[in-house]
C-alpha cells in the first residue's frame, strides 16, 4: 500500500489522517511546519509565488523525505493562483527528482475514475461514509474548541493556560479512533475551558474580527500566531474562516455566502476569486456587529486580497470600523507585527473608552 | 457638443483599442486617449495605488487620474473572463471598484461586465446597454457593434501577421502603412508577457524597441496564430485558466514544438500573480529542451542601465551561441 501525504493547514491533518486511516491507507504526516520547511519552500519555490504555495512545497519535500508516495492536493479552476498550484507543485518536485503520484481534488475528479484507481488501488466503498464521518466529526470539534479557545485566551486565569488545554486536546482527539468519544472529549475541554475564566486581561472586552485569505488565517506557523498575540494582549478574537465552514462554503452548502455577497455588494459587485470579495463582506458584517477592529490577513502579492485591501480603507470610513491590513511574505518578522498589533489594540481601547466614556472611574 | 469619453492608454487598451474606438465614434462619442505613459502619469498612480499591486495597474491608476477632470465619462470595463473556463486576472474584475475607492471626484464610470465564459453573444447585449445609455437606437448601436467586430479582426489578422500591436493601432486608425526594417543579424528572439506591459513603451522601458535596435527581429505573443496558441496550451499541463496567460504558455509551447527560435526573453511585471506559477513551467520545459530563456522582471524601480546590460549580453550569447 502507497502512503499518503497532505499539506499542513493548522490542524487539519487531524480530520485528514482520520479519514484516511479509516480508508485503511497508511498516511504520512508532514513534519510540523517549522523554519526548515520554509526554507526548503522558498528555495525551490517561483520567487514571486505566494507564501502558501512556498510551505506546501515545503511540506511536500519533507514528506517526500519520509517516504511518502501520494501527494493528495486541492486544486480548482477558480482565478485564484491555489487553483495551479499542484500543476507547477508537481513539475518542481520532479525537477527534484522525486517520484510520487499526485492527486489532485477539484471539481470533475470523479469523471476520471480510472486515475483515481490506478493512484490508490482499490478502495473500500462501504467505508468511505463512515471515514467522511469520522473526519467531519473531527473537524467539527477542533473548530468548536477553537472557537472557545479565541475568546477564552482573553479571560484565562494563568497566562498560556487555553493554549495548554487546547494542545492536549488535540492530541488526543487526534488519537481517538471512535466517533462517540469525540463528543466526550470535546465536552470534557469545553469545560475545562470554561473554568479557566477570569476577568478580561485588558478590563473590558475589546473585539477583533479577522479576515483574509484563508491559509494565512488558519496556519499560525506563517501568520505568526496573530491570534495567540492578540489573546494574550486582552482581545477577543472571531473570525468566520473554519475549516468546516469552509468546507461547507465550497460545496455550496452554506447559507453564509448569501449574507456576504449582500454585505460587499455595495463596495465589491462581483466574485474576485479566493477570499477578496469575503473579506469585505465580512469586514461590512462585522462592523454591524459592532466589533471593535477587523484585522485582514493576506500572503504578499495575493490579488484577490490585494482588490480587497484597496478598498478596506473606504469599509473602514464608511462602516466606522479600525482596519489593519497585514500582508505576509517569507521576511516578516515577529517584533514588526508584534508592535504593530499592540498599537493596534491600545488604540481602539482608547477609542471604545472614549466611546462609552463613563469607564475612566472603574479603572 | 458630443459627449467625450476617456480611455486610459493601459492595460486592455493594448488588446482591444481600435474596437472601442470604432465602437464609440459610430455612437457619436468623442473619445479622449491619454497621452503614452510618461514619468509623472507613473508617479501619480504610484502615489494612489496600494504599493504591492503591479506596476500596469499603477500606470492605469495614472492615466485614470489625468483623465477624471477632462472627460465627462470613463470606459472602465469589468472583465471577468474572455473565454469559456477562464478568467483574467482577478485584479480586472474589481478595478472598477477600486479606482471608485481610492480616486475621489471620479466621472461617470461606465463599467459593463464582460463575461464570456457562456460565449461571445452576451457582448452583444453589453454593447447595447452602453448604446442605449447615450440615447443611440438599435439600428445605430448594432452598426456600430458591426464594425468595431470587424476592425477588431482585421487588428487580430494584423498581429498574427507579425506586426507589433502600436503600429498596427496606426494601420488600422489612422491608414498609415509601415514598412518593417529587415532584421540584420537574423535573430529571432520572442518576447513573452502582457502585451499591456510589453506595449507600453515607458513602463516596459522600451524593451522590444531596444531588441530590434540591436537588429533582433521580436516576437511577441500575439504574432502567433490564436488557433496554435490554443492546441498547444492543453497539450502538456492543466489548463491554464487566465486567458492572457494561457496565450502565453500556448506561444512557448508552439515556439518549443514547431517555431525556430534563438531565444525567449520572459517579461513580467513584479507581484504579477499568474505570471509567477506559469513561469514558471515554461522555464522548466525551456530548460529540458536546452533553449535559452531570460527572466526580467519589471517594477517602477526598474533602471534602463540594467536592463540593457542583460539584454546585450543576452543578445550577444545567443549569437554566439547560433554561430558555434
């Protein structure tokens, strides 16, 4: 049997492993992304590619290295640059020299069932309900938990308590192997979640909505845990991008789009491809929502983004709502953003202070 | 007095101006083009723009700005896709929306979506839409869409017949014939990219012009037949799904097949998103096939001096090259 690889996207590899294990295939994880993945990606990357195209191929060779035979990949047809990443992906790792079968998932997969034969040999059919299962029930839960956790790091009693409580979480419910149990657990870290609670950090709660392309909101590793600093400086964070809301978005199941395409409609008339159009949308919803700030994230040279970051600035003006658009590249570097978020934050501190006005006696 | 529209001298300008031209004179339009790009329209977009978009965005930005206070009405066109499964690059599709966020006391912007993906005949209608907007009848309208179709062929023809895009915008507008230099050192070289930016003699700084003043005879995109282009573009990688570079890949791929070619030089403005993964492939396949390809890449820090140092030696190596 061939074994299986996938591209790291925060803890996705939990409900991926899941499902394929499930299959009965044997998976090979990539090593967790880490400068040394970076490095090779940027090495054997198209300079002006994006960073997430940069990581994957990271992730890949050190995959490759550990013996993978499949590289399992997403794909689509969309203007987003995501949608050709598989085909140079593909033609710069044979340059290498290695020798893989890489599939690709994206709309008409099933038309070609003869490919998919010949890469993963016979595949258990009755299984593969039960397997989507398991891997939803997974994700379902991790993005639960994560929900909680991005609100709770604000509130926590000891500093870095949430971020312990959710690491064990996902090691274990990456070892559990039945799906009653995942309830079980989920409700067991909902709980001690919960309990950690304490006064806000800050004194009051200060909310922030990120937004962006979707990599760079999910993987902590390239955003520079955005969401950890922001947590420990005092600020419940939100966001709309999960990967089960995702999912769902991308087979058309979510009512969600309806709602944003409204919201943006009068900023950004049309689909821009990725996550452009998305992100006004929810700048527009989160600013009725009476959130605090957006922040947006974006890879460096991203242009749907880049559509998208031309015209924050008037949502911002508009709506009266803080923006801060951060894009991401190979170099930046974490003191930069750090002092970036931290002004960021104290300034719409002052700015809700002034706002509700009678909080100066309570300080 | 009649209406004057403006037509910023950038981006789809360099694909599609001897149509818009017939299209809003036979409607009785007075159409206004900006002047060629020049240093201060540069400085301009630059100083508007959001500083990581490309730089044909930024020169477009410029010319809208020299345009705003003259004209009554901009044609800025929304483009989503020019052909069934595919798309242009995702920046076209929001432009409208952000030249309306950035520039303030902007004209009427006439911004028709132009959507191909479901065939040509929804252009059809757009046009009549535009027409109907300055109180043209359908008689009118329809010739006019007539003739800028059939301008719009003849400038198709031009092209593939090996004329460069500006001289064949003088053919067609203004009936002057020009007669090509020979080339003297019997060179080819093809030079790849957006004609956008190819074309633009400033913010390309003049790189075909300088290649045929060494006596090279350049090729671009467009000079190979569309019919080529297009079989040669599926033949090897998945479908390429923006239009202008799936021109491009199906021109390398045509050059590596069939065309006797000394050299390619690949032109790409900096933070050029499609440009960068497809590229990639052509260098890849270029470089199993042992033909000489020059990367340069392009941004409104670009010097001259550099540039033609590389083009020289380029040019110079691939003579030697082709003598040994």
């Amino acid at each position: 049997m061939k074994k299986i690889t996938f591209p790291h996207m925060a803890d996705m590899y939990v409900p991926v492993r899941a499902f394929f294990q499930e299959l009965g295939f044997e998976t090979v994880v990539p090593p967790a992304i880490s400068k040394k993945t970076l490095d090779l990606g940027v090495k054997y990357s198209p300079e002006f590619a994006c960073l997430p195209f940069k990581i994957n191929l990271g992730n890949f060779i050190e995959a490759l290295e550990r013996g993978a035979e499949i590289i399992v990949m997403g794909g689509g047809c969309g203007p987003c640059r995501f949608g050709y990443y598989a085909e140079v992906q593909e033609a710069i790792l044979r340059e290498l020299g290695y020798s893989f079968e890489m599939f690709v998932i994206e709309p008409g997969l099933f038309s070609n069932y003869k490919r998919i034969r010949n890469v993963f040999g016979n595949i258990p059919f009755h299984r593969l309900l039960p397997a989507a299962r398991m891997a939803w029930k997974k994700a379902a839960a991790i993005d639960e938990i994560y929900r909680l956790v991005l609100k709770m790091r604000a509130c926590e009693k000891k500093p870095g308590q949430v971020n312990k409580i959710y690491d064990a979480f996902i090691g274990e419910i990456d070892n559990t192997v039945s799906v009653d149990k995942i309830r079980l657990i989920k409700k067991e870290y909902e709980e001690k979640i919960k309990d950690s609670k304490a006064e806000y950090k800050r004194g009051i709660e200060i909310r922030i909505a990120i937004v962006g392309e979707i990599y760079l909101v999910l993987e902590p590793f390239v955003n520079l845990e955005i969401e950890r600093r922001l947590g420990e400086l005092g600020v419940v964070v939100e966001r709309e991008l999960y990967i089960t809301n995702w999912l769902l978005d991308f087979l058309n199941l979510s009512g969600e789009r309806k709602l944003m395409e409204r919201a943006a409609g009068k900023y950004l008339a049309n689909f821009v491809g990725g996550h452009g159009q998305d992100s006004i949308g929810h700048a527009v919803i989160y600013a009725e929502k009476a959130f605090d700030g957006v922040i947006q994230l974006a890879p460096f040279t991203c242009m749907p983004e880049i559509i998208s970051r031309s015209i924050l600035p008037v949502v911002s003006r508009e709506e009266g709502i803080p923006v801060l658009s951060l894009f991401f590249d190979e170099h930046s570097a974490d003191t930069g953003i750090q002092t970036r978020l931290e002004a960021f934050v104290d300034l719409l501190e002052r700015r809700k202070i002034l706002q509700e006005g009678s909080f100066c006696e309570s300080r | 007095m009649s209406v004057k529209i403006g037509i910023p001298r950038a981006l789809m300008y360099h694909y599609y101006y001897p149509a818009w031209r017939v299209f809003f004179e036979e409607l009785g339009l007075n159409v206004v083009l900006s002047p060629e790009t020049n240093k201060d329209i540069i400085d301009q977009g630059m100083r508007i723009a959001v500083d990581d978009i490309c730089l044909p965005f930024k020169v477009y930005y410029g010319h809208i700005l020299y345009l705003k206070d003259i004209v009554d009405c901009l044609f800025v066109p929304r483009f989503i896709s020019l052909g069934k499964y595919n798309y242009v690059c995702p920046k076209f599709m929001g432009l409208p929306d952000m030249l309306k966020a950035n520039i303030a006391g902007l004209p009427d912007i006439i911004e028709p979506f132009i959507d191909l993906r479901k065939g040509i005949f929804p252009l059809r209608r757009t046009a009549h839409d535009i027409g109907r907007r300055f109180g043209r009848n359908y008689f009118s309208i329809e010739r006019a869409y007539g003739k800028a179709r059939k301008i719009h062929r003849s400038f198709i023809e031009l092209q593939e017949k090996g004329i460069h895009t500006n001289e064949a915008f003088e053919m067609l507008l203004k009936n002057n014939n020009i007669i090509r230099r020979e080339s003297e050192k019997n060179l080819n070289i093809a030079v790849l990219g957006h004609a956008y930016l190819l074309n633009d003699y400033f913010a390309s700084m003049g790189i075909i012009k300088r290649l045929e003043g060494m006596g090279v005879c350049v090729r671009t995109v467009e000079m190979y037949r569309k019919c080529w282009r297009e079989k040669a573009a599926d033949k090897y990688h998945k479908r390429v799904f923006w239009y202008f570079n799936r021109q491009v890949m199906g021109a390398a791929y045509h050059i590596f097949e069939k065309d006797s070619i000394d050299g390619i030089v690949q032109v790409t403005a900096f933070g050029c998103g499609p440009d960068s993964l497809v590229r990639e492939l052509i260098d890849i396949e270029g470089k199993k096939r042992k033909i000489s390809i020059m990367n340069i890449n392009i941004d409104e820090h670009s010097a001259e001096a550099g540039l033609m140092t590389r083009l020289e030696a380029f040019v110079d190596l691939i003579e030697r090259r082709k003598m040994a």
